[in-house]
C-alpha cells in the first residue's frame, strides 16, 4: 500500500524509519538501537514489523514532551556511546 504524502492528515500517520527519525533528531541510528536494548527512558516507542523498527509520529511527538518536561538528569544520554 502506497502512503500518500501530499496530505497532511496521511503524513501524521506515516511510520517513521530509523533512519528518518536519527536524522529529524540529529542521532545516530545506533543511539536509537541502544535505547531500545538497553531500556532508556523516556525513549520513542517503537513497532517492530519483521526485522523492521519503525515509529510513529505520535509515539515520537510524546517521547520529546517527556524529554521537554523531565528533569535533566533523566534526560537519555548519548555518553555511553563514545567509549
């Protein structure tokens, strides 16, 4: 099924890739792959179809709320990456 992007209303219900989302939030797409193995909280709740993950626009606009109103020592992290 061909998603129609020229509507708004079928865009905010578009799944976002990985891919999409490191790139809309300036991430890496492992960041994105650790928080989900590791359990960070707050993180994007993901759908996984197959072998895909996948996110929703909804899933993705409350995981920033979280983040805009959590304390910033539980903010999730990307230090743990760099080692």
């Amino acid at each position: 099924m061909k998603q129609d992007f020229s509507n708004p209303s079928a865009s905010a219900h578009r799944l976002l890739t990985e891919q999409e989302l490191a790139q809309e939030l300036g991430l890496h797409i492992n960041t994105l792959a650790t928080w989900r193995r590791e359990g960070v909280h707050p993180r994007p709740r993901h759908l996984q179809i197959g072998k895909a993950i996948r996110y929703t626009r909804e899933s993705v606009n409350a995981f920033l709320a979280a983040c805009a109103a959590a304390p910033q020592n539980e903010q999730p992290s990307t230090a743990d990456l760099a080692a």
